[in-house]
C-alpha cells in the first residue's frame, strides 16, 4: 500500500505530566534565567530589569500572560524603590536599597524558578549568557534613566518640579 502524502503525521501527543515532565517544564532549546541572573540583573538593572527577564522564563513555560503581569509589577516596583530612595536619610547608601531589592527578587525567584531550572538544567538544557542578562539589565537601566531623565525636564519646565 501507498502511503497518502496528505495525510497529517502521526505524533505522540501525551501530556508532559504523563512524562514525567512538569506541567510548565519549558523546552530544552529554550535559555532560562536562575535566580542568581535575576538578582544580579536586578542589581545592576533594577526591578524592570528583573521582571524582563522574568517574562522571558514565563514565555518560556507558555506563561506570556502572568509574564506581562510580573513586568507590570516590576515597573510599579521602580516606582515605588525610586520613591523610598529620594526619602532614605543621608547616611544610608543608595547600595544598601539595591541589595535589599537583588536579594528579595533571588528569593521569589528561587520559589518561582528554583525547580523548574533545576530540571530543565538535568534535561540538558542551558542558562540564558551572563553576557545577555548583564546587557539586558544595561539596557533596562538605560531606558529607565532616560525616562526618569524626560520626565524630570517636563516637570522643571512645566513648573511642578524646582530645577
């Protein structure tokens, strides 16, 4: 018999779970962020930076939408960082906030992420570059900045802020 070359391939379409993989177990092929990438791209990019990186773990799950969700909240995060910065008394380091924040995200990471790339790492599967999630904080910080730095002039200019 002739096999019919418009017939649709046949695949296995077991569930991941009946695998012995969990259910948001991301591809092998996709690059993942640890925890240790997101408090260091905190760190450096703050909270935006990390909740960026944080959705591309989401995307990677099939997850896009609470991914948006966490930047969203990450944003609000800046907001509320850059907030109790301008309030810190002179003594205590601009650092000091930094680290507290790099730390509170490597801990929700780890309750996040922590088994999901343990397991994709033992499946094989490989982290996200140190030289990515360092320019992607670079970048994150940059655009955030400027932002900051826009937003600064119009309320000089507009007579909100004294210059």
């Amino acid at each position: 018999m002739n096999r019919n070359p418009y017939e649709p391939p046949k695949a296995s379409i077991a569930s991941r779970e009946s695998e012995g993989l969990p259910g948001d177990a991301p591809d092998v092929g996709e690059l993942l962020c640890s925890p240790d990438q997101l408090a260091v791209a905190a760190f450096i990019g703050g909270p935006a930076a990390a909740g960026w990186l944080a959705m591309a773990n989401y995307s990677a799950i099939g997850r896009a939408d609470e991914g948006r969700s966490v930047f969203s909240w990450s944003m609000v995060a800046v907001l509320v960082i850059a907030g109790i910065g301008t309030v810190l008394p002179d003594g205590i380091s601009s650092i000091v906030l930094a680290v507290v924040y790099a730390v509170t995200i490597r801990y929700l990471a780890v309750q996040r992420f922590g088994a999901m790339i343990t397991s994709h790492r033992a499946a094989g599967g490989d982290l996200m570059s140190w030289w990515k999630v360092i320019g992607v904080a670079l970048l994150v910080a940059l655009i955030v900045f400027a932002i900051a730095f826009i937003l600064i002039l119009v309320l000089a200019q507009l007579g909100i802020l004294a210059a």
